[in-house]
C-alpha cells in the first residue's frame, strides 16, 4: 500500500515545496508593509468644524481673505484701565509670605503703581505693531496672526516656514524677542549656516486677538485642524512647527493628523503619560540605576527626589489646572472685571514656572528675568480683548475628553522631532519616556538654563536648538 501512496504524496509534497515560500513571501511581504507604512495608518482624523455662532451657514463659502489688521487703543480704554487700577482693594500679606501665598500683594503694588503711572499703554502698541498682523476666517471665527519674513535673504538660500503656538497665560508676543534670530540670524550673531525662517505666530482662539468659538468642544485638535487650515491658505505645502505649553499639545497633534505636511516638530515641553507599571518600575530602579532603564545622570539629576519634584511641586502649582478645567467661566469673572486680579494670576504664573526657587522672593523674582513692561504687555493682551475667560475654557474643553492628556499619545508621532529640555521647566520628560510617543528624536538638547517660557526668556538659546534641528533635518 505505501507503494501506491508514493506519486500522490510526491506529488502533494512538489506543491508543497512552491507553495510554502510562496505563502512565507506573501506573510513576509505584508509584514514588512505593515511595518513599513502603519505608521501611516496611523493619524488624527483631519475631519472639520465649525465654531461661528448659531447654525453653519448651509450656502454661504467662507470668506478666505487674509486682512491685514493693527491694534489699536483709545482714551476711552486707558481712562477705564486707570480708573480700575486706581480702585484696587488690597488684602495684607502676612509676614515673611513672599510668593508662597501666590502674589505678593505688597509687590504687586508695586507693579500696579508702574503700570499706573510709567507703563505707556500707546508707546507699547506701536512695539505690537512693528510686525504685520493678519485676520482671515476659519470653521467660522476670526485667526489672528502675526507673520514675518526675512528682510534679506542671501541667493540660493531656501527660506523654511515656521509656525510656533504659544500656551497659556502667553500670548504671541512671547516670540517677539525670538523672531528677529530666526528672520535675521546673521545680524544677531548667530551662526545661521544655512538656515532662516519666516515666522507665523497665530493666536490659539479664544486668546487676544483670536476670536473665542463660540460652540462647546474647541480643543487642541481643533486648533491642530484650524492651523493646519491657515498655513494651507497662506499658500504652505510643508512647514516647520515649534511649541511649548499648549503649543506643545496642538504642534504635536498638527504632527499626528498631516504628518505630510510637516518637515519637523520641535518641542520646549512634552507630555507624557507618567502611569503604569512599567513606568513605575522605571522611576524606582532610576534611582538606584538609571543606566538600566535608559536614564542618564542630568535626567536623575532633574526628576529627583521624585515624590518632591513631580507629586509635591505639582500638585502646589496647578490649582489653577483643576479650577480651569471644572468651572473656568465663575473663576475668570472677578479676572475679566480686575486688570490687578488678571496681573497677579497671569504674572504669578511667569515668576514660579520660570524658576521654582523664586516662591523664596519678595517680589516672585519677576524682574531678574523680565522688564515690567514686557509682562505687562502680555497682561495687556489679555486685558483688552476681555480674553482671559475664553483662554482657560480651554482647559476645560481638553481635560473633559482627556483628563491626564495623555489619549493622543496612543498615537505615534513620526515626524523628526527636536526636543529642547529646559531645566526649571515645570516637569521633566527623559528622552527615553519621550520616545514612547515621538519616534524620530533628532535631536534632545539638556539646555543649560531657562523654564516654561522659553521663547520669552531664553530666546538666542531657544533659537540656536531650533537652527541646530532643523538644519540636521535638512541634511537628512
């Protein structure tokens, strides 16, 4: 009987032989696609929106015009302003508080003093017009932006577009000091190569001179949408993106939803989910041994002891977190009503997260960083567009869907990416923990000094990490 079994199973196994590395071939062959392009796959759905009031006009095209716009003030304004500076109620602080209280209100009358009497509200919008800004209509609101180029450029160099987001309590002006180093590197003393920017600053909506939607829901994915929108129509097919606080969370959610258009992501804060076992694991062998899970020495030296640096010094600074993202329209009404209110809880903001240290300081250590007059400027913004509430909703409408913002990174970020770790920021993300969301770190750069406004106060260094990127990426 074997002998008639033979041919067949001669026969089965010739087949065999063809069909098995074909079948090898064609698994093979998907594998490697499937680990090849999901990343592709993997995106942020563009999809639309809509945040005009009432219903989205059914007929009507969207205006898509790009105005050119300037700030403007009146009497009438800076009377009123002066009015409410000049009817301030103070409440004591007790004694030796410094900034552990919040505001030090004996500085702060200091700083309401200055802003009264010194503080040239006029003189100040003429520097806010000094780059040209823009309005164009968007999902139905009005974007503000500013954008600049480069007055020179030298034959044969490519101008890369730049659009940097900034966060809460900043405005667009935080990028006033950054902007001529990127426009104009050479006459600043940067070793530019072959590298200069023109530079788009939008207002996230809801912030100055962006108007606030109108409809519940607005988060950073939407803003994410809405500036892709904008570069679209200011004729961009691929740019560079640059984010720090917010403007983290909506450069890296641009990155996730049209990673075509984008040529690099550079980031001064990231965020990362710090749960799970893994991640534990990792925190208390760092301590011991931080070789073995990927830490290097500037790493522990930034995130310990971890119970005091990242539970503690949290938890004291964002109150303001949980407050914005519950009930933000009964807080901001005594805030929208008070220019001093606005001051001490946008400026007490600007002494801690620029340096934890400064809660020792009678005066929150404000002007060893920062001229009164540029914070003022950005409390201005604030003050004048009667934006303060709409700017915190923000909170709400992002932590509401995402309470530990932290579901976006189940999608990978696949873009270059620079990342520029300040070391008085208000956390600290290792480069290893990073990787988990941004897979092609070009470049991590442990800065040697600076906090959580980067841009605003360390700018030629901010700049230089964005030059160093940004040319390793076109080298590429």
């Amino acid at each position: 009987t074997t002998m008639l079994y033979l041919p067949r199973s001669f026969g089965y196994s010739q087949k065999h032989a063809v069909l098995v590395p074909a079948a090898a071939l064609g698994v093979g062959g998907m594998l490697v696609y499937w680990l090849r392009y999901r990343h592709k796959i993997k995106t942020i759905e563009m999809s639309d929106g809509w945040w005009g009031s009432g219903e989205r006009p059914i007929k009507k095209k969207e205006d898509e015009s790009i105005r050119p716009f300037r700030i403007e003030t009146s009497d009438k304004e800076i009377e009123d302003l002066h009015r409410r500076l000049e009817q301030a109620r103070y409440t004591p602080p007790v004694e030796g508080a410094a900034f552990h209280y919040g505001f030090n209100s004996s500085y702060l009358q200091k700083v309401v003093a200055y802003w009264r009497n010194q503080f040239d509200w006029r003189k100040q919008v003429e520097v806010l017009n000094k780059y040209p800004h823009f309005k164009t209509t968007i999902e139905g609101i009005e974007i503000h932006f500013i954008h600049i180029k480069p007055s020179y450029v030298p034959h044969g160099r490519v101008v890369q577009p730049l659009l940097m987001v900034h966060g809460w309590p900043g405005s667009f002006y935080e990028f006033y000091k950054i902007i001529p180093l990127l426009t104009e590197p050479a006459s600043h003393g940067l070793n530019e190569g072959d590298v200069v920017f023109e530079v788009i600053c939008p207002s996230i909506p809801g912030y100055g001179f962006s108007e606030a939607p109108h409809q519940q829901g607005f988060d950073s994915i939407a803003a994410a949408r809405i500036f892709h929108k904008l570069m679209n129509r200011l004729g961009f097919k691929k740019y560079y993106l640059q984010g720090g606080d917010w403007g983290s969370r909506i450069t890296t959610n641009m990155a996730q939803m049209l990673p075509q258009c984008v040529k690099g992501l550079h980031l001064n804060l990231v965020f990362i989910a710090s749960q799970g076992l893994g991640r534990m694991i990792s925190i208390m062998l760092g301590a011991y041994v931080p070789w073995l899970v990927g830490l290097t020495r500037e790493d522990v030296h930034r995130m310990y002891p971890f119970i005091q640096k990242n539970i503690y010094d949290i938890l004291r600074e964002s109150g303001y977190l949980h407050i914005q993202a519950t009930k933000p329209d009964t807080a901001g009404c005594g805030l929208n009503d008070s220019p001093v209110g606005l001051a001490a809880y946008i400026l007490e903001k600007f002494s801690t997260w620029t340096d934890k240290s400064f809660l020792q300081k009678g005066d929150g250590g404000l002007e060893s960083k920062y001229a009164l007059d540029e914070l003022l400027i950005n409390v201005m913004i604030y003050w004048v567009t009667a934006s303060i509430v709409s700017s915190m909703r923000f909170y709400k409408e992002n932590l509401t869907k995402d309470p530990d913002l932290t579901a976006i990174s189940r999608v990978g970020v696949y873009v270059p990416t620079g990342i520029a770790a300040f070391p008085q920021e208000i956390t600290h993300t290792p480069q290893v923990w990073a990787k988990e969301v941004y897979k092609n770190i070009i470049t991590y750069s442990y800065m040697p000094r600076g906090g959580h406004f980067a841009a605003f106060e360390e700018p030629k260094l901010l700049a230089q990490d964005i030059m160093n990127f940004v040319r390793k990426v076109e080298h590429l």
